[in-house]
C-alpha cells in the first residue's frame, strides 16, 4: 500500500470524561468536569503536546438514550471549541453539526467565526441525524427518510460553500487613509435558489484564513460514502477487522476518481478505543473494569436506538432477535449493518455484545501495551486500512495523556508520525492543499 506520505494522521475524539459509557463512573474520572471548560481546553493541550492533527467533537441534537444513567454530550461543540481556540495555537478542532436540523447561512458563518478565531482551525463533522428524538426536537414525527436527508446535506454544502468563496481573498481592505473597509467588487451574493433552499448572500463574514472548514462524515452507508466521495476531506469510520478496514478503505478510494478527485484527497481514520496498560493482562484487566460498571438498563436503551427496535424488556442472556435488513431501516444505516454482524459473527448475547459495545458503540476497542498499540495502528496503516486514526480514549484525561506520552513517542521512534507540526492550518496537517475561490476564478481582480 502506498499513502501520499508515510506518516499517519491522528485524531482525538474527546467526549465528556471519556468514551466508555461508564466512564464517568470510574475513580479514574471525575465525573464532574463534563462541565468544566477547563477540562476540555487542558485535553486540547495534551492533544497538542502529541501534535496530534485536531481534536474532535462529537454531537446530538436530544438528551440521549437514559439521562437518568448517562449523558454524552452536554456542550454544543462549536460553543466549545471557541473557548479552546485562545488556550491552543496548532491543534485543528473539529465539531459537528447537522444539516437536518440547521441552515446553512448560520451554520457557514459560525464555522467561518471558528476558523477566524482558531487562525485556521476548523473543521465541520457533516452529519444527517439519524434518531428519533432529534426529529422530535425539530418538529418531525418520525426521523426524516435516510436518502431525503442526504439529499438535503448534498444541497446545504453547496450552499454553504458558495457562502464561503462570497468573499474573495483581499476583498478585506481595511483602508483607514481612503475610509475602504471592503472591496465592493470582491464581495459577492451567491443568488442560490435550489429545491430547498434559497439564499441571497454574500456571508457577514470575511474570507477565513482556510477559505473553508476542513470538511468531515462519518457514515459509512451507500449515500454515505457517496456524499464523502464528493466532499469529505477526511472520515472517521468504524471497522472492526482489518480485513473490513481494508475493504472499506478501497471502496471509498476508489469511488474518488468519478469525482475527480485524487486518493489523497480524502483521509480514511477508522476509530479505536485503547485500554493501555505495562501489560496486555492489566490492560484487559482495565477494560473489565469499565465494562463492570455499565448499567444494563441503559446499555440496552442505547442498543435500542442503535437498532431501531425497543430491547429495553429483553432477555440479555439470549442472543439478538431476528433483524431486518439495512434497507429497512431509515436512521443510522451503518452502525445497524455493523452491531448487527457483530452480534452474528461472534454469537454475541445481548449481554455480551453490550458490553463490547461500552467503549465506542462499535468502535473497535483494543486492551494492550504501548508497543502492541503501535503494532496495531502501524498494521492497519501499512496494510491499506487506514490513512490515521480516530483515537477514542475510555476515559479522560488519563487515556488521552497514556496514548500522548507512551504511543506517539514509539510512533515517532518509527518515523510513523510527526515531531513536530510543520503547517499553521488544519488542512496543512491532513496536507491539503488550499481550496480555490470560485469567484476570484470567474471574476477579474479589480484595482
């Protein structure tokens, strides 16, 4: 396999006190800080200090499965990420945000706030909601048809996009001598009128310092990976074997050239939740910990939403019930596919399957040492499954500064990864080019 460099690219995942959903129960933890700015901005800085390419926010737009047991996201990410921006100089930071339930002028102009305030930073996780209660929150009855939503997504990019080329680079003049604040000429409205959308422009906001967010998804369904075939920069993905990882990773390469893209266009992060201990015996011994602490009742609340089907009265001693097929369902098509054969391929309980599915909700989770880490992250680059990672540490900040300090540095011993940042964007890490501004490609410079 050859990548267009030979270096990895690694994101944090970060999420409330750590990943595992009993995270916030562990004398590891302290379950308070979930509202603590100061422990969000100080995971920022461990992350920097391993030169990791970005942190990563995730998002939900409802309470969740069972507030009475867990809540996993309690800050709206871009919020977040403000506040973390002044606190870090080179970490890309990434948030999610919907494109069913926002529109895009406000949305493009918040990203293009945090990418002004980070210098360069931003990135957008591009999601289409898949739960009921999201839907419910926006006045839907049910969750929005799966293919209607990425209809919409499709749409609200462009939007968004031609929201950010609205300003083209130098139309900020700021002459104080001739009182020319812009450029009149290199501001331009948009005039969008598509089928569900129709936005005037230009945006209130100045041409950021990346033009645009770095651009992320991270649904691995059919309309998935076509819409990241056409517009994601990098995807943060689940696969649970190599074998899948690699299968994955060709098929979504290999759908970029109908797009005109180059493979190196688009980063493929598979997400792994590492236990990391002196020994593979404690490092399981840890993750049995965790998986000791996760409250059934919950568990299977969250298997439900991930199924689509009520389990919270069912047997967890007994394997899954019959399932349907992927097409029947309309929320999170991928995620069903993989618990679904997980489940299967390994003769599961509902039991046992919740509790693999404690660390990262189908995210592969691996029990080691330091070196075992490397081994595994360096066997899935090299063996044509991913381009980086999507590091999704159990618990914070503990699991987050073990893969900094004892990881990264064998990494980097094996010429893996970075010592040091050598961009300012956080397109320059996953090195991206800049993106060109189509109105200054159509429009004359004027004097």
């Amino acid at each position: 396999m050859t990548h267009d460099n030979n270096t990895l690219h690694i994101n944090a995942f970060l999420m409330g006190v750590g990943h595992h959903e009993a995270a916030w129960r562990h004398p590891r933890t302290e379950a308070h800080r979930v509202l603590d700015v100061a422990h969000y901005q100080e995971l920022a800085r461990i992350a920097e200090r391993g030169r990791l390419d970005s942190i990563f926010f995730a998002d939900n737009l409802a309470v969740g499965a069972y507030v009475k047991r867990n809540v996993h996201t309690v800050f709206e990410p871009i919020t977040l990420l403000s506040a973390i921006a002044p606190v870090t100089e080179k970490i890309g930071l990434i948030a999610t945000a919907s494109t069913s339930y926002h529109e895009p002028y406000a949305l493009a102009r918040a990203f293009a706030s945090l990418d002004h305030l980070s210098n360069g930073r931003a990135g957008w996780n591009i999601v289409t909601s898949g739960t009921e209660a999201e839907a419910f929150n926006f006045g839907y009855d049910a969750i929005p048809e799966h293919a209607r939503r990425y209809a919409r997504a499709e749409e609200f990019v462009d939007v968004a996009e031609q929201l950010w080329d609205s300003w083209e680079p130098g139309a900020l003049v700021l002459d104080a001598d001739e009182g020319v604040f812009a450029d009149p000429g290199k501001v331009h409205a948009v005039d969008y009128a598509g089928e569900r959308f129709r936005v005037r422009g230009p945006l209130n906001s100045p041409r950021s310092p990346q033009g645009r967010p770095l651009l992320v998804q991270a649904g691995s369904s059919e309309d998935g990976k076509e819409f990241a075939a056409r517009h994601a920069e990098a995807v943060f993905t689940a696969q649970q074997t190599l074998a899948e990882g690699q299968a994955f990773y060709r098929d979504l390469k290999d759908r970029l050239a109908r797009h005109g893209r180059a493979e190196g266009d688009l980063k493929v992060l598979p997400g792994l939740v590492p236990f990391i201990a002196d020994t593979e015996a404690e490092a399981v011994a840890l993750q049995q910990e965790f998986t000791g602490l996760i409250s059934p009742d919950y568990a299977l609340r969250q298997l439900s939403t991930m199924l689509g089907l009520d389990l919270t009265a069912y047997p967890l001693d007994r394997p899954l019930p019959p399932l349907p097929d992927e097409s029947a369902v309309e929320g999170q098509k991928s995620r069903f596919t993989l618990v679904k054969q997980l489940a299967a391929g390994r003769e599961l309980t509902v039991r046992q399957l919740i509790g693999e599915l404690g660390g990262g909700r189908g995210h592969r989770t691996l029990a080691g040492t330091p070196e075992q880490i490397a081994d595994d992250l360096e066997t899935w680059f090299r063996g044509g499954a991913a381009d980086g990672f999507n590091i999704m540490p159990p618990y914070l900040p503990g699991g987050l500064t073990d893969f900094v300090e004892r990881v990264v540095p064998i990494l980097q011993r094996r010429g893996l990864f970075r010592t040091e940042y050598t961009a300012t964007t956080l397109r320059g890490h996953y090195g991206l080019a800049p993106v060109p501004n189509r109105f200054a490609d159509a429009v004359p410079a004027t004097a």
